[in-house]
C-alpha cells in the first residue's frame, strides 16, 4: 500500500472541505473492509483518506411507523440486521444483508460502504480500470473470461456487475439517498443513484468527489406490503451471489396492486425490471405468475459467451423472491 | 546397535494391543493449546532484529522477453538496502508472475516503492493457457507412447456393454494459508540462518548450499511450525535463495520474503489438470473387462505424466495413450496425493457411468470387481460394506436419476482408493536423563498432521511413561537428519526410529537396573512409570529411581528407519461415499454427508489419524465443488489468486462426516502406513457419482459449478455416451 495522510473528521462539513474535487486524490473511510483491499491492490492510490466514522450524525438506525426507515450511512450491517423494526418491515433487507456470510465484515461494513463499494470485476481489480480494456483499447470482458459478468445492461462499454446486496431491496422499497456536499445536502433515489460508466473517468455511481451519502431513507411500508430477497450463491461460506432478487408487492385481497422487481448481480447497476413487474400487477400471484415475472425480467439477458448460465440463474432468483415474498407475507 | 546382541531381528515390533496405553488412542495435539492460543511461531510470525523486508517484482506477462530493465532509481531510494536482479536483458519469462528482481529496504512500503521504481520492458511473446483441447494445442501437445496390457481389441470384441464417458479436473492451486517463504540471514561470513516454511527441514541446507557457495554444513534451518503444505513446500523455491542474496548483499541483516496472497496462488502451486475420454468394456453381469483412455492435460511448462489408470482395478485389458499439453502456467507441484485424485476421478467416474448403463448398484459393481484390486480386496470389501451401513446405501440408493418431485435432486456416489505411505529414511537421538525426563530429537516437521504428538506416544508408549514425560524436539537440521514430509511418509518414518531407539534405550535401562531387582534384563519390562519384572510386579522400581542409576550420565541412544523389523509398511486402502442434493434449476449443489472409511495399517494416535480423514474429505469437497486456478485467455494471468473468487469451501459447506479408521489384528500387523494423503483422492469421484445419481446425467468436468451442472442438464447427458 502507498502512503497516505489520514484525517478523521467529526462534521459532515470539515469530512467535504478534506475531499478533493477531483476523483483520485481522496477518498472516503468507512468501514475499510472494500477500500483497504482496493488500496494494497493499488487499485486506488489516494494520498488522502477521509475517516468518516467519527461523524456522529452519519450514525445509527431509526424507524418510526410515519416517517419509515433513516439508516445511517455509518451504521454497520449488523446493526441492521439487530434492528427488530428492520427485520419487521422490512424482511427483503435483512435478508439481503444476511447473505454478506461473513460476520467479520458485516460488523465493520457500514450501509454506505455497502451501497458505494467498488465492483469486484477482476479485471478491473487488477487495474485494468472499470471499463477493463487492454492497451489496445480491446474489452478485456468480452475477449476473456466473463463467467461472473453481466447479463443485462451490457451493451458496454461496462460489463461489471453491481456487487451491493442492499441496493436492489432499498430500491424495491423506494428508498433513497440523502448526500451531502460543498452545495448542501440534495436527494437521490437509491434507483437513480447507479449509472452505467461511460468513460473510464466516470464513476458507477452519482457522487461527486467530494460528496458523501449521509443516510439512506426508506419510506414506511404501505398496508399490504409483502417483500422477500432470494440469492443464489455457489458457497455457504463467504461468497457472492451469482443472481440475487428483491421484490416488495403490494397485495390487495390477494392481487397484485404494485410491484417492484430489482435484480441484482445481473448488471452495471440494480436492475429494476418493469417488464417483471407489469407481469405480476394485477394478478392473483401463482407458480405460473411467478414464472411468467421471472421470464420477462430476463427476456432480454444476453450471454457475453460464458455467463449465460446467469440468466437461468435470475430467472429462478427472480421467481423464488416472488414466491418467498407471497409465502412468507402470508404467515 | 551393538549392545543388543541378544536381540533378534523379531523383537523390533510394535508392543501388543494389551501392552498399549497410548498407541491407537484418541491423544490431542501435544501442541494444540499453543496454537489456539497463538503462541505457536510460524515462520510467517519470525522478526528478526534489524530485519529487512523483501519484495519480488514479478513479471505480468504470461510470454514474453525482457528487452530492458532498469534497476537504478530503485537502488538510489532511501532504505533500499538490497537490489537484486534475477533476470536479464533477453531472457524469456515462460509464465506471469515469474521473479524478475529483488529488493530489500527497511519495511514492506519501501520495498513496494522500490519494485514500482524498477523499470521493465519486455517484448510479448505469443501464450498458450488453454488446457481442455489437445486439437487446438498444435506442438503444445506432446504425446506418449500408448501403453497396451492383454488384449484390449479383442476385450471390447467380447464385451456385452461398452460405455465412453469424458471426465476431468482442472488446474487448482495449492493455496497454503502460511504462504511459502522465509527469513534469511548471514552471521559472519560463511555461517547462514534460515527459518522457512517448509516440508523438508533437513532438505533445505542441501538446495541451498550450492547456488550460496556455502557448505551445508554452516546453513541452519528452523522451523516450529507450518500452516500448510500440501505438498509446495520442499524446496527453498527461488524467492529464498534471493532473500539469502539480498541478506548477504545488506551486509547479512535478515531479510524476509514471504509471499503475498496473489502470488502465492499464482506461483507457488499448481496441482496438474488432467481430462481424458475413457471406454470401459463388461460383460452383462458386471464383470469389467476391458480398459481404453486417452488422457491430457497441463501442468505447466514441464510436460504432465501419465495417470496410473485404471485406477486401483487392474483391469485385465488396457490401451492407454497421454498427451501432455505444455502452457505458459506456473511449474505443477505435488498436490495431496500426486495424480491420485485424477485418476480415481476417471476411472470410478467410468464404473460409475458402466453401473448405471448395466442398471446396477455401483456399490455392487465395485464388489463384483474387487478382486481386480489384488492384495487389498478383501480389506475394499470389508470398507464398502461398514461405508454402506454408515451411509445406509441400500435404503438411500436408488438408480440413476432421483424419480421426486420438485427442484432438489438427491443422490449417492462411492468411490475408492490407495496409496502406498511407507515411511521414509528417519534418524532420530533419544535421551534419557538422570532426573528421568525423555527427549526425542529429529531434524523432522509437523506438517500439521500432529507428528510431535505421534512420536511422544510411541516413545511414552515403549517406556512405559505417560505422555507429557516425553519431550519432542523437531524443526531444526541440527537434529539427526529426517525425511521430509512428502508421500504420507512421516508417520511411518519418525514413529518406526523413535520405536527402535526407545526399544534400545530400554534394554539399556533393563541391563542396568536388572542386577538391583535380581532379574536377567530379558525378564524386565516398562509399566506405568515403573520397570518391573514381567509376571512379578512386587520386584519393581520407579523410573525416576532407575534413571538414577545412569550415575549423572544422560544416555543417548539413536533410533533409525529403516531398520530392523518391519514396522512399517506400504498400502493404504479407503472408500468413500458421497450424499449430495443438487437444485437441478440452479445447478447449485449441497454435500449432505460424506462417509470415509480408511486403513492405515497401525494406527499411533485415533484422533489425529480421524482428523486427516475429515481435514481430506473438506479439501476434497473444496476441489469438487469449488477450486479453479483460472487462467485468462487474453492476458495469460490467473484472474482468481485471491481468496474471494479462488473458493475454498467452508464449514458451512462441508455437510455431515462420518469417519470410521479400520483396526485390529489384521491392520495392526501391517504396521504403520502413511495417512495424509488417501483421504483426499476419493472425494472428487464420490461427489461426481452422486450428482450423476442425483440429477441423471454426468457433469464430466469438476468442479460441479451452476453452470457445468446447468449444462450437463441441458445436454441431456454430459459425456455420458452410448457406445
Ligand atoms: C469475500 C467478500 C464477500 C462479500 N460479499 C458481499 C455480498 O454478498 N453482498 C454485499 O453487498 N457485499 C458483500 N461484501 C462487501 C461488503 O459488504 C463491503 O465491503 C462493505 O459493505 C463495505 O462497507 P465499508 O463500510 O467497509 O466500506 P469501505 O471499504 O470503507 O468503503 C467502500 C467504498 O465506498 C466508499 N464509501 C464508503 N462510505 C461512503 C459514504 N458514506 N459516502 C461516500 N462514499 C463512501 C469508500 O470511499 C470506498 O470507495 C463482501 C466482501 C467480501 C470481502
């Protein structure tokens, strides 16, 4: 690891002040366990690092039936998976957080970090940039082994998948980011906080650099509301999801009133699939609904050559949250 | 030894089950609460004063030619000490991640700075990693001459059923939690220090001495201990070498090599892949008959050999041909088992494949066969059977292709296997005091198996002493010279010269207490703590009292292997069986249970040798389900040297083992045979067999990942073909 000079902040306002303007220079310190890697990788190389744990209103978790769900972006995943409100109302959440297998990790990593963790492309992580081309400008992706790639949204020029397990099930319950910059704090939908790289100059994410999630905010959950997680994942042990599904639906006398459908490991960002959720809506949810939800999310999922196993693999994510969802809502 | 004249050759055996207390016992680790508590140095854990710490520029093409390098801003930095090139200008790197220099400086980030200062430019040069398709691998393909036993034509002519499959496994890496490295340091001139993680503690002065200028003699090794070989660790591996140089150029400051996690999975491990397309020939009932393969695969640049196939059956009718794929990887190194897993993979894949074809149990196929297996046939069959009751096969099985409902499919499979584990050239000094306190000493290592814990019970065992009255010094060439741990070796070695020498020392004790009990030597014997004479215990001594007697002298007495009496011998015999449910809509699959039931002759200590068992099954499931070292098609590199995508199992997925060791007269008289390495051959075609039982069709290649057991499915069959 390269030398850096350490700062620990305890206001949002001085944590912004530290960071530079331009990506490269800075970054910000949660619970390391993504940025220490990338920096023995030498995939980043910041001569700052701004500890942002010391802040203490970047802390803690809090629900009230009102208002819903304020996560701090400090606050580890094991205290969201120890919040009895959490795991109340919001089941597709825990269940996702329950999936990062590691306790280790789950008592350091922070909710921020879970949602602005880098992807774990191994050609980007070992520093062949997010776009992963080779000095001839070739896609190191589509020449070389993608059997961990994206199956959707991978038109390019990014092929890596989003690797937060939280981001899809905050999506599929509309959550969204409150961020904090030189300009104050604005708000992002969780939904559009992801973006697809265009450049290698550009992040994965809407932050400037100089800019930090502050709190996730997730609304309270309407009367009816049934929501589940499903991931299929290779180990038991620590590992990541190959395909993982969140869906929060709205039932009314057994309909489907609204739906939301977020798929996850499939591509660059959270995928949302409306084509899913136009399937289910309206419907009475059964194996075939279940199914026919599953077939549209991944009607247009393309193989990059060795991760067309990944469409069954959503496919069957996508049905089994469904299914889990309605299952368990019921009791 | 001279001084026991008297003795016949006879007498060097292992005591009788009623004259051990400790021998076959379930003993924990002598050095278990060192290690939970950590205080166990492993080489990783050395810091010597003034220690320096080195670092390996490594080169990231998989094929290429140095065309200049450029050593001299990295010499010129603060804290550099040492820079050391060990390629040069035209030199071809035959695999990514090959050593192309050297550096030591004060700590690891100037060391880092160092290498990133290093100037290299290199030509690439066209690579060749793809190890599945002999066609496509032109004059990379290098095959050997076809091997024929009886009469294969005339054998498939005769044959009632024919059955051709394809299976294999490929490249993993060794993966060892301690990575290989070392600490070397130079005291004085000519004198060198070295603490390195290694498998062969009185090996290493030897590799050494030439390419230092340094008569072995003056090179020290130390070890306490290990954490993890599996066969990678016997040499002091060019990266040691350089930290001697590097220590040497710093003016003999210690310098400290260990490797990084990337590098160790990309350099200092390979276990070979090996794909081959088998025919196996039977009659209606079962009775196998004829044997053809045609195998390939790599281990790197050095061409692969061939298997021994077919596996532990000596089919009658053979025809066998090898192609050794050569590609730009790191050197293959011995892997738990070298070539075994392989091997068995292929042929109890095959048989498998034959059983389902005849509609038959495999496990009856096996028996029907066994008396291919020669020697050990009865010992197979008397395993299959016990392995059958602990997996309660005939209730469980049923034919291939589980008939319920629903996604999750459950299966069995069994395989078997052998190995021939007999211990290696071992010396070993030990010394009784006047106070009565016993050390062993041997230049030996504790791979992890509990070697230390072993020789203390055979040692207290022979004395008649408990255990803790035996203190056990390994891990420095100073001791008498030992083998390294390689083979399944060890145990058979250290326990066979630590028998003899605490025999002799014995009957050096007899002759000197004999006159004070007015007794012949011959009528004495060691019991708990005492030397007595045999059939009368009132004529007894405490040992301390004899031990009086050696008048202030400690008496040192060498034990060897080999050596007179034979108390070890070679010839493992295992089986296992596999239970296993699999999604066939994700392709994921689960171990349920695994069953080993494993001979190794005589057994030392009971818990130890069930901990090999259940340690090999859990590497074996890793490798059937998990392990890839992946090589990159464009750039050449290892896309996985990290312990995120290299997947290792863990305890959640290793399901249920049962482990049932093999005793008593029959397995006593054979002595004492290696263990560490036959518990890890059958897991790969144990767990093959049970998802083709589960699911249907053949997955040929491991590891059973979603997508190859996706494909088989989608194929209807996988390799699996009518013939
Ligand atoms: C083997 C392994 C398996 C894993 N499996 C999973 C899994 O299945 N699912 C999953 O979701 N995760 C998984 N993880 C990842 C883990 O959840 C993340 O590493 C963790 O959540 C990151 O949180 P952190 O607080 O440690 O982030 P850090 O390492 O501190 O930061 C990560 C990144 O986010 C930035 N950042 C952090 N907080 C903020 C903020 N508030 N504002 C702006 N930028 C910020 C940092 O600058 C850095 O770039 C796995 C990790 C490992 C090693």
């Amino acid at each position: 690891m390269r030398a850096f000079e350490y700062v620990s902040p305890t206001t949002k306002e001085q944590a912004v002040a530290l960071l530079a303007s331009k990506w490269g220079e800075t970054e910000v310190l949660a619970g390391g366990t993504d940025l220490l890697a990338l920096m023995k990788d030498d995939v980043v190389r910041p001569r700052r690092v701004v500890n942002i744990k010391e802040i203490a209103e970047l802390r803690g978790i809090s629900f009230s039936p009102r208002a819903g769900l304020r996560l701090g972006a400090t606050a580890t995943l094991e205290e969201l998976l120890a919040h009895p409100d959490v795991a109340r109302h919001y089941p597709a959440l825990v269940q996702a957080a329950l999936g990062i297998t590691s306790p280790q990790i789950r008592n350091m990593g922070t909710i921020g970090g879970d949602l602005c963790q880098r992807p774990r492309c191994w050609y980007f992580r070992a520093g062949f940039g997010l776009l992963a081309r080779d000095e001839t400008g070739r896609s190191l992706v589509l020449e070389g082994d993608n059997r961990y790639h994206a199956i959707l949204g991978n038109e390019g020029p990014a092929y890596f998948v989003n690797p937060s397990s939280l981001a899809p099930a905050l999506i599929a319950y509309g959550a969204r980011l409150r961020i904090f910059g030189p300009r104050g704090t604005r708000e992002v939908p969780v939904e559009r906080f992801f973006r697809i790289p265009q450049t290698e100059a550009e992040r994965e994410y809407d932050l400037q650099p100089n800019e930090i999630v502050t709190e996730v905010l997730v609304p309270p959950p309407p009367a009816g509301m049934v929501s589940a997680t499903y991931e299929v994942r290779h180990r038991e042990a620590l590992d990541w999801p190959l395909a993982t599904a969140s869906v929060a639906l709205v039932l009314d006398g057994g309909r489907v009133r609204s739906a939301r459908v977020v798929l996850g490991q499939v591509a660059p960002i959270p995928w949302p699939s409306p084509e899913a959720e136009r399937a289910l809506v309206g419907k009475t949810v059964t194996t075939e609904v279940a199914q026919a939800a599953a077939d549209a999310a991944l009607q247009k999922a393309r193989s990059l050559g060795k991760n067309g196993y990944k469409i069954q693999l959503a496919r069957v994510a996508v049905r089994r949250a469904i299914e889990r969802a309605v299952q368990e809502g019921a009791r | 030894m001279a001084e026991r004249n008297r003795v016949e050759v006879a007498e060097y055996k292992w005591p009788e089950p009623e004259r051990r207390r400790l021998i076959g016992t379930r003993v924990s680790r002598v050095d278990g609460p060192e290690k939970v508590t950590g205080r166990a140095k492993y080489t990783y854990d050395v810091n010597r004063p003034g220690m320096l710490a080195g670092k390996i520029l490594r080169c990231p093409h998989a094929h290429a030619r140095i065309v200049r390098l450029d050593t001299s801003a990295a010499e010129k930095m603060p804290g550099v000490r040492a820079v050391l090139p060990l390629k040069k200008v035209g030199d071809e790197i035959l695999w990514a991640g090959d050593e192309v220099v050297a550096v030591a400086a004060v700590d690891e980030p100037t060391a880092e700075d160092a290498i990133r200062a290093i100037v290299v430019e290199y030509e690439k040069l066209p690579h060749y990693v793809l190890d599945t398709d002999p066609k496509a691998a032109g004059e990379r393909a290098r095959p050997t001459a076809e091997q024929i036993e009886g009469d294969p034509d005339a054998a498939f002519r005769e044959a009632e059923v024919v059955v051709e499959g394809v299976y294999g496994m490929p490249l993993i890496t060794h993966c060892c939690l301690e990575a290989h490295g070392s600490v070397v340091e130079w005291e004085g001139e000519n004198q060198v220090l070295v603490h390195i993680s290694t498998q062969a503690v009185s090996g290493i002065a030897g590799q050494m001495a030439g390419p230092l200028g340094v008569p072995a003699s003056n090179i020290r090794v130390k070890q306490d201990h290990i954490g993890g070989g599996f066969g990678s660790k016997f040499s002091p591996d060019s990266w040691g070498i350089a930290a001697a140089r590097l220590s040497k150029m710093a003016g003999g400051r210690p310098v400290k090599i260990m490797l990084e996690r990337d590098a160790e999975l990309m350099v200092a491990g390979a276990r070979p892949s090996y794909y081959g397309r088998v025919r196996v020939g039977a009659k209606r009932d079962g009775t196998v008959i004829a044997w053809e393969s045609e195998t390939w695969g790599t281990g790197g640049i050095p061409p692969t050999s061939a298997l021994p196939l077919p596996y532990v059956l000596r089919i009658p009718n053979q025809r066998k041909r090898h192609i050794a794929i050569v590609t730009n990887s790191g050197p293959a190194r011995a892997w738990r088992a070298p070539l075994h897993p392989q091997a068995c993979l292929l042929t109890m894949a095959a048989l498998d494949d034959l059983a389902a074809e005849l509609r038959m149990d495999p496990l009856d196929l096996l028996l029907k066969n066994i008396g291919l297996a020669g020697e050990r046939a009865d010992v197979y069959r008397e395993e299959l059977q016990i392995a059958a009751e602990l997996m309660e096969w005939k209730k469980k099985w049923h034919p291939r292709g589980d008939p319920s409902p629903g996604p999750i499919k459950r299966g069995l499979g069994v395989s078997i296997h052998t190995w021939p584990g007999r211990g290696h050239a071992c010396r070993c000094d030990l010394t009784i005091y006047p106070d009565g306190s016993v050390e062993v000493k041997l230049g030996s290592q504790d791979l992890g198996t509990g070697t230390r814990t072993a020789i203390a019970i055979v040692v207290a065992d022979t004395l008649g002493l408990p255990l803790d009255a035996v203190r056990v010094r390994i891990g420095d060439n100073q001791y008498p010279p030992a083998g390294g741990s390689g083979g399944s070796t060890t145990i058979g070695g250290v326990s066979s010269a630590a028998r003899r020498a605490a025999l002799d020392a014995l009957d050096q004790m007899f002759a000197r207490v004999a006159p004070l009990l007015n007794a012949a030597p011959e009528q004495l014997e060691a019991w708990e703590g005492r030397i007595r004479v045999k059939g009368d215990p009132s004529r007894s001594i405490a040992w301390e009292q004899a031990c009086a007697r050696l008048n202030g002298m400690p008496l040192t007495v060498r034990g060897e292997n080999p050596g007179p009496g034979e108390l070890t011998t070679a010839g493992a015999a295992g089986v296992q069986m596999a239970d296993v449910s699999v999604d066939i809509e994700t392709g994921i699959v689960r171990i349920n249970k695994m069953v080993a039931v494993q001979d190794c002759g005589l057994i030392i200590n009971m818990k130890t040798a069930e901990s090999q068992c259940y340690g090999g099954m859990i590497m074996g499931i890793s490798y059937a389900l998990f392990e890839e070292k992946i090589l990159d098609p464009v750039t050449g590199r290892m896309l996985n040297p990290n312990m995120e995508f290299y997947k290792l199992a863990g305890l959640a997925d290793v399901g249920e083992l049962v482990v049932h060791m093999m005793t008593g007269e029959k397995y006593d008289r054979r002595g004492v045979i290696g263990l560490g390495e036959p518990p890890v051959i059958s897991p790969g075609a144990a767990i093959s067999n049970a998802v083709a039982n589960a699911i249907g069709v053949r997955v040929p290649f491991l590891p059973l990942t979603p997508d190859r057991v996706l494909d088989a499915l989608a194929k209807k069959g996988g390799s699996h073909a009518r013939v």
